[in-house]
C-alpha cells in the first residue's frame, strides 16, 4: 500500500519499476544512463 509507505518511497518504488522495465526491454540501457525517461520526465 502506498499509504503506508514513507512520503518518498512511493517515487523511489516508481523509478525502480521504470529502470528495471528499461532494462527488459533494452539490456543495454543499464550501461548507458540508468533511468533516461525518469529524468526527462523530472
């Protein structure tokens, strides 16, 4: 549950679900910078 989660988890939690999906996808990303869209979109 998000509500139970510490104010900054739930953006941590976010941004991992999105590194690890870029990496399925895209195995070399992990090389490259490490959450490209997370940062464009912050």
């Amino acid at each position: 549950r998000i509500g139970a989660l510490a104010p900054g988890r739930a953006a941590d939690l976010v941004l991992l679900d999105e590194d690890l999906a870029v990496r399925a996808v895209r195995p070399s990303a992990r090389r490259a910078v490490p959450r490209p869209t997370a940062r464009g979109a912050a």
